[in-house]
C-alpha cells in the first residue's frame, strides 16, 4: 500500500526527526510504500510569489497593527535552517526521505492526489494537533483530500497539552473531517478524552512511533555501538530550555552519581544571539550515540525520556510546563515511572532527590505489550477494507 506521512515540518529536533524515521520504518516492515510528504525542505518561491508574500505581510503589519510581524521571516528562516539543520539533514535525506521528487509543501496540497494517488493517508506523529505548531490545523485533518474514499487514520497525533486550545471554528471544521477517518489514535492519555469530548470521535491510546523500535535498530544507525559506555563519567544532559533550577538538578545528580555530565546537543541552536555557525545542531547520530554511552541522563525533553527507557539508563526529567506536561504524565505512566518526573519550578526540594532502581524487566514486559498493540492498530486499520 502506498502510503503518505504527514508530520511537523524535521529541522533540528532530535525527537522529531526519529519519529518519523520510526514511523516509516514500521511501515515498511510491513510490507506498505511509505512517503514523507511534509519535511524541512522549502519549495523554491518564484519572484511573483515571494513578492506577494512580503506584500501580504506588510498589509498586516501597516494595516492589522500586527506590530511584531516579522515581514522577511521566510527568508531568514530559510537562511538559518540551511546553516542550522547543515548535519542533522542529511539523516533525513538517507534515511527517511531520500526520494526528493515526493516532498511537499503547503503549496502542492490540492494537486497531491492527483500526481501520487496514495492509497492511505496517515497523520502524526508527535504534536501535529497542537495549535501553537500548527498553522493550518485543517490541513492536519486531510482538508485538502477531496476524495473521500482515500483511507485516512491518525498515529499517536498529540495536541501537547491537556488543555483544549482550537477555536470554535477549528474546533467545528476538525470534527467534520476526523469523522472521515478510519481509525484515530492519539499519544496522550488525555488525548483521549480530548477527542471524545471535543471532536465526538474515539481514539486509542498508543505508543509514540520511536517506542515501536528496539535500542537494537537505533544502534545499527551510529558509528560507535558502545562509545565511551565503559568510562564512569558519562552523565548525559539533554536540555531543550536552560534555567538555574534545572542547573541545580544536574549538578545534584552530578554529585550523587559521581558522573560527569556530557551534552548532545547545542545549546546555542534555538538562540538567535549566536553566530549562525556556532548555531549547528550536531548530526542525529551523535545524539543517539550519546545514549548508548550514557550512565544516567538528566533532561526536560519527551524523546529523550523514550530513549533512556529504550536503552536501560536511570533518568530524571525535569518537568517543562511551556512545552506541555500531559505527554510526560503519560509517558511515564505507562510503566509505573512516574516518580522520574520533578518539578524544581514548583518548590521542590532538589538536595534530596533520589529515586529508587528500576525494574527493567518490568517495563521491557510491559513495552513489548504496548508496542505489539500500537503496530497492530497500524496493521489492522491499514490493511482492513
């Protein structure tokens, strides 16, 4: 079966790059044709298009009052990306989108039936039903499919917070097209009952697409298998947002632990006030490889909750209201881990923080449940008439 993937746009996050290359790589194991068709590449505006877009943004800025538009922002994105995402896109290219002639972007929505004639359409995953993210949330809902006999389901799609935030308009418009769906799951628990309650459809809980594979497969895609994994000094620190309360946490499991930290990230890359070429997030690799050196990992980040579970080191995470908690409440739930997640901000004490072994036979017995369960929703809905 030939089938679409419609995702966030990859650029230099770590955790949704290796979604979709999961997601993708489930789907080919079972036996469909799976093509990325919104990823971080740009369709070449020309002259005419990009002087329309300025024009509009200069209409909005004079005219609306919209003050903080920034009238050039597509080009200067572009710019940076290029600069920016300069090693984590070729993962990309080699592994999840290698065929360049499917990549779409908005522009191409109402002519992509017609050129590529998918069999299914598939949305998801990580938080492509988060407003905040998402531009056009109709689009996330397979408005641009006319056909309705073009099978479509959402996969572990997440709104990012528990909270419902779709206008009234999003909130009518998205409920008459997810009724067209197949089969809706979502990432969150209390996606759940975000569906029910707001969109009248019912939707199934099930495994972010990075848990359906085994650390086994995530080695296979990095230089070093073992690293630096027999040094003692690997505290592997993965921060997406800095603060002096979750400096404190690492120095505290720094102490307590005896490891010195290491970080696989640039923490320069979101920031605008660095030079462009000290903003290079490192390749997709490194970062995973940074896990399988790993003795204990300290992070405010949902993937790199997953790949601590996924690779056997104890983690403490520390909770990031702004980026949404609901995703690490269930996340953790699903294997009883709840008490990894501090939340410093609230008060807190840090100086005492310890946190019992975990049972890793445990949790591998319950993950092998969850991830026969989510790919058999996936098996099930695609292949079913």
């Amino acid at each position: 079966m030939k089938v679409a993937v419609l995702t966030l746009r990859l650029h230099s996050n770590y955790g949704g790059i290796l979604q979709a290359y999961a997601l993708m790589t489930v789907l080919k194991r079972l036996g469909h044709e799976p093509y990325l068709v919104f990823n971080q590449n740009f369709k070449e505006r020309n002259l005419f298009s990009r002087s329309s877009l300025y024009m509009r943004n200069i209409l909005k800025k004079v005219l609306l009052g919209q003050k903080g538009l920034e009238v050039f922002r597509e080009r200067r994105f572009r710019r940076e990306y290029e600069v920016v995402c300069r090693q984590t896109v070729p993962f990309v290219l080699k592994y999840i989108s290698p065929r360049t002639d499917t990549v779409c972007t908005p522009v191409d929505w109402e002519m992509l039936q017609d050129k590529y004639h998918f069999d299914a359409y598939i949305v998801g995953s990580d938080q492509v039903w988060r407003t905040s993210y998402t531009q056009d949330m109709p689009l996330f809902f397979f408005s641009f499919l006319k056909d309705d006999s073009v099978k479509r389901l959402s996969y572990a799609a997440s709104f990012g917070t528990d909270e419902w935030s779709f206008t009234r308009e999003q909130t009518a418009r998205c409920a008459s097209l997810v009724k067209k769906f197949a089969a809706v799951s979502v990432r969150e628990k209390s996606a759940v009952d975000l569906c029910k309650n707001y969109l009248d459809v019912k939707a199934e809980w099930v495994l972010d697409p990075t848990l359906l594979l085994s650390k086994e497969d995530y080695l296979r895609l990095v230089s070093s298998k073992s690293g630096d994994g027999d040094s003692p000094s690997r505290l592997l620190v993965y921060l997406l947002d800095k603060s002096e309360e979750k400096e404190r946490v690492v120095s505290h499991w720094e102490r307590k632990t005896g490891l010195r930290r290491f970080y696989v990230n640039n923490p320069h890359t979101e920031s605008g006030t660095h030079d462009l070429n000290e903003r290079i997030a490192p390749p997709v690799e490194k970062w995973l490889e940074g896990f399988a050196s790993a003795r204990f990992v300290v992070t405010d980040s949902f993937h790199a909750c997953v790949f601590s579970i996924l690779f056997h080191i104890p983690f403490c995470v520390i909770g990031n209201p702004e980026r949404g908690m609901a995703r690490f409440h269930s996340l953790l739930s699903l294997f009883s881990l709840e008490n990894r997640l501090v939340t410093p901000a609230d008060g807190q004490a840090i100086d005492s923080l310890d946190f019992p072994a975990i049972d890793w036979d445990r949790v591998d017995l319950e993950l092998g449940r969850l991830r026969q369960q989510s790919i058999d929703f996936l098996n099930t809905n695609l292949t079913k008439a």
